[in-house]
C-alpha cells in the first residue's frame, strides 16, 4: 500500500518535471526508441525538490527491501542448519 502511495505521488509530479509532448510520444508500452536528444523546459526549483523527496522514499523503500532479503537469508541458513542437524 505504502509503494502504491508513493508511485501515485511520482506521476502526480510528471506534469510539473516533463513537457507534455516528450511524455505523450514516451508514453507508449513497449516505450519508442528515441534517436534525438529532447530538451526540457526550466523546471522551477521547488518541483525538483519536491521530486528528490518523492525519488529519497522510493531509495528507503529499497533500502528497506533489501534488509528484509537479509535477514530472510540468515534465518533461511539457521533453519537448514536445524533441519539438516536432525537428519544426521
């Protein structure tokens, strides 16, 4: 729910960080090739912030993730340790 959250904030930030026209011939699945280089407008100061912000919960989620597998890693050992221990 928490990531759902997050990934609706990010596209509702796309209007603010892309130009229409760019983000209308991307938008596509499977995404075109682009063979040019695209330039776009200024984008004010306080809408990039608020986008690093947005960008720094996706990294924490990540960071989060990856603990998890961790630590889901160390207690996968201990219990084939322990299962193994009573096979031997």
């Amino acid at each position: 729910m928490h990531e759902a959250k997050i990934i609706e904030k990010f596209i509702n930030q796309i209007p603010y960080i892309s130009d229409f026209e760019l983000f209308l011939a991307q938008n596509h699945y499977p995404e075109p090739a682009t063979n040019e280089i695209h330039r776009v407008p200024k984008i004010n100061s306080s809408e990039i912030a608020k986008t690093k912000y947005i960008i720094s919960e996706v990294i924490f989620n990540n960071d989060i993730y990856l603990n998890d597998i961790d630590s889901m890693r160390v207690y996968a050992e201990k219990a084939i340790k322990i299962i193994k221990s009573q096979y031997n």
